[in-house]
C-alpha cells in the first residue's frame, strides 16, 4: 500500500530508513517538468534522481515522498517514505529511492519497488547535462520560434544545436528556448554520452 504525504503528514508505523518527511529543504535546480505535486527532496542525491526521472521518456509522471509498507529482513513490518513514486507511459507504477535501505521488500507483493544506487545516478556526462537543462524548466519557447523549429526538423530531420538555436528569434537566450523544447518533449538530444555542445544533434520526438 502507497499513500501520498504531505509535508504535515506522517506514517502510522514508525521505523525503516526515513519514516517521515524530512522539512522543506531546497535542492538546486529547483526547477521540475513531471513532477506531480510538490517537489520535496531529502537529499541532495534525490534531486539528483529526480532530474533524471524528468528527462527519461519512458517516464510519465514522478510524485515525491509516499509512503509505504515494508517488509524487512527480521520480519517487521514497518511503514516509511520511499522518496518517488514513479508512473511510466504504459501506466505501470514503481517506488523508487536514492540509495535506499537493503534488505527490505514491499508488503504489497504486486507493487513494484526500486534503490538506485548512488553510482548510477552520479554518471557523468549525464548528470551535469541534466542540471544545466533543468535551468530552463520554466521557460516556455515563443509559439512563432516553436513552429519554425519543428518544421524545420520535419523537413531535415536534425539539425546541430548551434543552428537550432538560430531559428530561436524571440530570447535572449536562445540556446534556453531550444532546451525548453527539449524538456517539454517536443524535440529531443543525446544527453547522455557527451557533454552538451554546439554540436549536440537535436531531433524532433517520435
């Protein structure tokens, strides 16, 4: 069983790892895309998870801090705060943590449950580029900028993010308006395997 915390609200069983919600603490970036709710982290770890959670197209939707059922290795069940509950496209669900507590399995044998170990969440580039893109979570690219880009990739396909951003005439910041376009999914980039630079190819989503 999962329930959705507030930053009042607290497990009925006491024990495990993190029991409740830790206080409001701010984690840079601050900025979200998929977030549902607000977003609480208990570490500067969990953000971290949580950029890559944004930027994973397998991923929906991700809720912070629920809690959950679990049964550990001594045989006590004991509810605590998983940091995600994470909602894939497909509409199936997974409890997820930053370096959660070994040993321990959910009570509910149909939900599914996930530690991310630090090492997999601390790879570079990968990382870096997740928190320089996440700068531009609020922004939203004018619609005139917006149409021309992805006409333009219709037609060609990919184009470097240098000349993307040239098509971008209505910022300042145009390489900002084109990362925009990447975090709301209408185009997309490898970030994954190498920093992002002037030749990083940008794609129109399929």
């Amino acid at each position: 069983m999962t329930t959705p915390l507030d930053n009042n609200s607290t497990p009925d069983q006491p024990g495990g790892a993190h029991t409740a919600p830790e206080p409001p603490r701010r984690f840079h970036p601050l900025g979200t895309v998929r977030c549902y709710g607000r977003p609480a982290f208990r570490t500067q770890l969990a953000r971290d998870l949580g950029l890559l959670l944004d930027l994973d197209d397998e991923i929906e939707s991700w809720r912070c801090q629920v809690s959950a059922d679990f049964l550990h290795d001594d045989g006590a069940l004991r509810s605590r705060v998983v940091d995600f509950l994470v909602v894939h496209e497909d509409g199936s669900e997974i409890l997820m943590d930053a370096a959660g507590p070994l040993g321990v399995r959910l009570a509910d044998p149909g939900a599914a449950y996930s530690s991310v170990a630090e090492d997999e969440i601390r790879i570079e580039p990968a990382l870096t580029n997740a928190r320089e893109m996440m700068r531009y979570a609020r922004w939203t690219t004018p619609l005139g900028d917006r149409v021309r880009l992805l006409a333009w990739l219709d037609d060609v396909g990919s184009v470097p993010l240098i000349e993307a951003a040239a098509a971008m005439r209505g910022s300042g910041e145009p390489v900002g308006m084109v990362m925009a376009l990447v975090l709301k999914r209408f185009v997309t980039i490898d970030w994954r395997k190498a920093p992002i630079g002037p030749e990083t190819l940008v794609s129109l989503r399929r």
